[in-house]
C-alpha cells in the first residue's frame, strides 16, 4: 500500500483549501499513492474564524468535493473537516474518508490541555472507527487521541492492521519531542504501523498563530510495528508517498516476538 502524507498548511477559508486539497491529492496520485492522509481541521485551521459558522454536515458541499477530488484522482482522501453538532453553536471535530472508502470518525479526546479549551467549541464523538481500503484494515484518530493508548488498543482489537494520527499539534517548548515519543509509543503499544500526519509549521509560510496554538508543527511520519521511524519529514510543508507494504508485512513477525496484544488480555 503507498500512502501519501499531506503535511499542508490549512488557511482560514474551506473553498482555498480545498483548492489546497485538489492540489496535493494529484500530485500524491501522480506518484502512485492510493492513500492520501491530510491532518485534522484542514477545511479551516484552529485560530481562524468561529468553527460553528463554517461546519457543514459529512454529506454536504464541502465534503461533496473532497469526494470528487478523490474520484478523479482515483484514491482514498482523509481529511479533518469540522460538522454540526447536536448542541446548537458547538461542531464535532471529523475525519471524513472519501473514496473507495466512505465514513468518518469524530474526535473522541478534546484537547483541554496547555492552556487550550477545544471543548468550549467541540463536542467529542463517541466511538472508534475503522475501515478497510485493498485488504488494510485501517483505523483512525485525531491528534490529542495519541496520548490515550487504550484507543488504540480497542482499534487493534477491532483488526486495524494500521493507525493514522491526523493532527494540527500545538507549538510550544517539548511539544514536538511529545509527539514524536507518541506516536512512537502507539505503534509499540499496538504494534501496528502507524501513520502520524500532522500540519506543517504556519512559521515556515511566515504565518504568525502564537506559541500554544494548535496549528500545527510538521513533523509527520511512518512509523514501524517496533516502533521504528521508518520516515520523519521536517516542519515544512510536504507531501511525501510512502510504500508501507514492506512495513505491514513484517507484523506478524514483530507479534510473535512482541506479544503484547495476546499478553494484555491477561489483565
């Protein structure tokens, strides 16, 4: 499976990003990706305008085009979008999957942390989701999700061969090393690949949002069933395609010398 990681920069318009969409979904399927994995709030980024007043439902006009961008490409697209919520002026925080895959996950653990309330505008969601694209059975999760690894280990136990993390990390001292060390720690955890997306550094576009703003940092990568980082991109804006054929076939082999899975049904 090659997997494309879309370490973009979203701006404050949904229509300019989907142009931003369509822009890095061709060039990932020009490079023979059949994923193409972008970073949550990519339809309008955290520190732009009331998220309520942009939210539109998973079978509306912005999620609509997102489907025909991955239909003309011929891939699967996740994306982090924003929808309505049941509490009127509140949205939930999703990952819409468009392609040969359809569904969407809401974001279960809001980032209420380091001076950061996402709960005052987010409602979280309420359970785990996977899918299956070409035989991967593929689960999904939503930045701050990665500090809690018992989500995780229900995805694994739902069969998810493979983990996307789709993030838009806060800035701020330690806060890159954080996620390095987890998303690491998942893929051990679980012993899965996982895939870590997560927006690029506003700064390297010579944005300014604020040390704290969860806007993102880059930073995105592949990481093994040993937790090995098989790919580590930098802060900037990049989309790169990854193979992780060799990756996912090496599982059961990392399973049988780290039982980790079968060991914890023990408890």
């Amino acid at each position: 499976m090659r997997i494309a990681l879309a370490q973009v920069v979203a701006g404050s318009d949904p229509v300019e990003n989907l142009a931003l969409i369509a822009r890095e979904t061709a060039r990932a399927a020009v490079d023979g990706a059949e994923l193409v994995v972008f970073p949550e709030a990519v339809m309008c980024r955290f520190a732009g305008p009331d998220l309520s007043a942009v939210a539109e439902p998973a079978d509306g006009k912005w999620a609509a085009e997102v489907r025909r961008i991955a239909r003309e490409a011929g891939v699967t697209v996740v994306v982090g979008m924003f929808t309505p919520a049941a509490t009127p002026g509140r949205v939930r925080n999703t990952l819409l999957v468009a392609g040969d895959a359809e569904t969407g996950y809401d974001k279960i653990h809001l980032y209420d942390a380091f001076g950061y309330r996402e709960s005052d505008a987010v409602e979280p969601g309420i359970r785990p989701i996977t899918f299956d694209l070409n035989g991967v059975r593929i689960g999904l999760t939503t930045c701050y999700d990665v500090r809690f690894p018992e989500l995780f280990r229900a995805l694994a136990a739902e069969g998810a061969d493979l983990i996307l993390v789709c993030a838009s990390w806060g800035s701020g001292p330690g806060k890159r090393e954080h996620w390095e060390l987890l998303t690491r720690a998942r893929a051990l955890d679980t012993t899965t690949v996982v895939v870590a997306v997560g927006q690029a550094d506003p700064l390297t576009i010579g944005r300014e949002d604020g040390i704290g703003a969860p806007t993102g940092i880059g930073y995105s990568g592949v990481i093994a069933a040993d937790g090995t980082d098989l790919v580590r991109l930098r802060d900037a804006p990049e989309t790169l395609v990854v193979d992780v054929s060799d990756a996912l076939a090496a599982m059961p082999a990392v399973r049988a010398k780290l039982p980790v899975l079968a060991n914890g049904d023990r408890v």
